[in-house]
C-alpha cells in the first residue's frame, strides 16, 4: 500500500514538472496561458482559434529563424563569382527600402517579434548585397558611404524625432517599392535573355516566406497595411521565381564563350 502510494506520488510529481516545462517553453512565445490551458490542460486539441495562434506564432518563428540564411546564398554566389551580374542596385535598394520601413513601423507599433522579425535580418542581408554590387563594380568608397548614410537614417527613423505619421508614410510606400523594385529585377532578367548571379534558392525562400507571411500577419497583427505589403510581395516573388525556372539551364555569354 504504502510502496504504491510512493509510486502514485512520484508520477503526479513527474507529470506536474513536465507540465510545468511544457508551461514554460510555449507561454507566451507560441501561445497565451488561456489557450495553453484549453489545449493542454482541458485538453480540447480541436478549438479553433486557439489552433490558429500556435499555427500563425510557430510559422512566425520559423521564417523568422530561416531568415538569417535566406540571403547568404545570394551573398555567397556573389562573392564565389566575385561579380553581382545580373543585379540591379536599383530594385536591391528598393527592396532594401522595403524592408526598412516593415521593421520601423513594425517597431513603432510594437507588433510581436514572430510577426516581423524576418524584416530585420532580410534588412542586414539585403545592404550586404547592396555593398557588393556597388564594391565589385569598383565602387567601393560608394558602397562604404551608402553603408554610412543607412545606419543614420535608420537611427533617425527609430528615434523619437520621427512622427509617427512619417512611419505609417513609409509603410504605405512599401507597396510601391516592392512594385517597381521586382519588376527593375524582372526587366533586367529579361533584358539580359538570363539571371546572372540571382540565386534560385534565396528567390524560392523569399516566395514561400511572403505566402507564409499573409497569413501570420492577419493573424498576430490584424493590420491591413502589413498583410496588403506581402500579397503584393508575394506576386512580385512569384514573377521573379517564375523566369528563374525559365532562364534555369541559360548561361550569361561571357560563360558560354569560356566554355568553347
């Protein structure tokens, strides 16, 4: 009797603890503690809206987690070729004013990490490239200035000397930029008759992230403005993605003719 009561309290003990560090690792990063109760501990593992949230915030972390890898490809192929052809600076830097003004609004109006935080590590990569497409045309004293005058406009649009007005403002412009930024790249892939150094895994990354992206940012942040920036987003990316399967087996000509 006794040994079995001993046996009964060690495993309530045991199941407390792990309830206890499951409690731990999902609130509140992937779920409120209201709906860690209603799954785990009601155990109603079919209640909807409760399901969406752990679906939108571990889909949030995953591309936010997969961020800090999607444009290392493209830097990577860059450097290995020691050329940025087939870039264009213009839709780089578009893209990279695209993202600036996600992660500042994103900021500015405290919007979870899960719902953004892509932005942020896309935004280092993205001036990165920009700095190698200026360096290996011989520019690079540009690109170091450029680098410069990013990092101040930066630190002035995350300081409280920016109304908010003017955040909402660039949010707004996101669409737009992420327009003209995509078709640049598009007119200079079909211009060139092929992709250059455009690297097919970070194109591919970047469309299933801005999918992705729709739905996570109806769901944690239910604005509008964020969710409209990546259906556009995702177009643009679907456009890109879909001449680097047309231009897949074409080869720049300088290649072909080392070939010969």
């Amino acid at each position: 009797m006794a040994g079995s009561r001993t046996g009964g309290s060690s495993l309530s003990n045991m199941a407390a603890e792990t309830d206890q560090l499951l409690k731990r690792v999902l609130v509140p990063v992937l779920l409120p503690e209201k709906c860690y109760d209603q799954l785990f501990v009601q155990w109603d593992v079919l209640h909807v809206p409760c399901l969406k949230i752990l679906l939108s915030k571990g889909l949030g972390l995953g591309i936010v987690a997969g961020s800090l890898l999607v444009k290392l490809p493209q830097v990577f192929k860059i450097l290995g070729a020691k050329s940025a052809e087939g870039l264009s600076l213009q839709s780089t830097m578009l893209e990279l004013m695209a993202l600036t003004g996600t992660v500042v609004y994103s900021i500015t109006n405290n919007f979870p990490f899960s719902s953004w935080g892509e932005a942020l590590f896309l935004m280092l990569q993205t001036v990165t490239i920009c700095f190698l497409i200026m360096h290996f045309r011989g520019q690079t004293v540009k690109g170091v200035g450029f680098l410069a005058c990013f990092a101040l406009i930066l630190l002035v649009l995350l300081s409280p000397l920016t109304p908010l007005a003017v955040v909402t403002l660039l949010q707004a412009s996101n669409v737009p930029a992420v327009v003209v930024g995509k078709l640049l790249q598009a007119a200079t892939n079909y211009s060139n008759g092929h992709t250059g150094q455009l690297s097919a895994i970070t194109v591919f990354l970047l469309f299933g992230g801005s999918l992705t992206r729709i739905f996570t940012s109806i769901q944690e942040t239910g604005d509008p403005l964020m969710a409209g920036v990546f259906v556009v987003s995702s177009l643009c990316n679907g456009l890109i993605a879909g001449q680097v399967l047309f231009y897949w087996n074409t080869e720049p000509p300088h290649k072909q003719k080392k070939e010969r």
